[in-house]
C-alpha cells in the first residue's frame, strides 16, 4: 500500500507531518494523489498558523499519534464550544 492511500485515512485529523523541506503538527485538510492540503497549528498558541500545499511525492513521515498530538487534540478539543 503507498502511504498517500495510508493518508487518505486520516483526512480531517491532527498529526506529525514531515515532508523533504519541513516537518510541523497539524491538520491534514485533503489528500489527492498530487497533493496533501496541510493545515500547521502553533503549538505555542493552538491557533492554525498556515496553511501549505505540499505535493505527495514528497511526504517523508507521518505520526498519527503520541503525547503530543494527544496533547493538541486535547487543547483543540476544550475550545469547542458545547
């Protein structure tokens, strides 16, 4: 299986994303065979900081859980309001 198929999954998730020129936590938007839309959060302040259009064939790494995606899924989570 490629990893993009792997990534498709995860669509609307938090995670650790590296690719060849960065690597940073956040939200990925949408994942096509050309590209992942990849929404980066501030870990400092848990507000979106920007968003990168990164093409697939460069995707290195992608951690989908640990303390701290946990820990930013959390913090996201108490700012909904219920």
């Amino acid at each position: 299986m490629k990893l993009i198929n792997r990534m498709k999954v995860f669509e609307q998730k938090y995670v650790f994303l590296r690719w060849a020129t960065g690597a940073e936590y956040g939200k990925v938007v949408y994942v096509g065979d050309d590209y992942i839309e990849f929404n980066i959060i501030d870990i400092d302040t848990m507000e979106y900081r920007e968003t990168v259009i990164i093409n697939s064939q460069l995707i290195l790494e992608a951690v989908f859980g640990g303390p701290d995606i946990s820990r930013i899924i959390a913090e996201i989570s108490s700012m909904i309001e219920g």
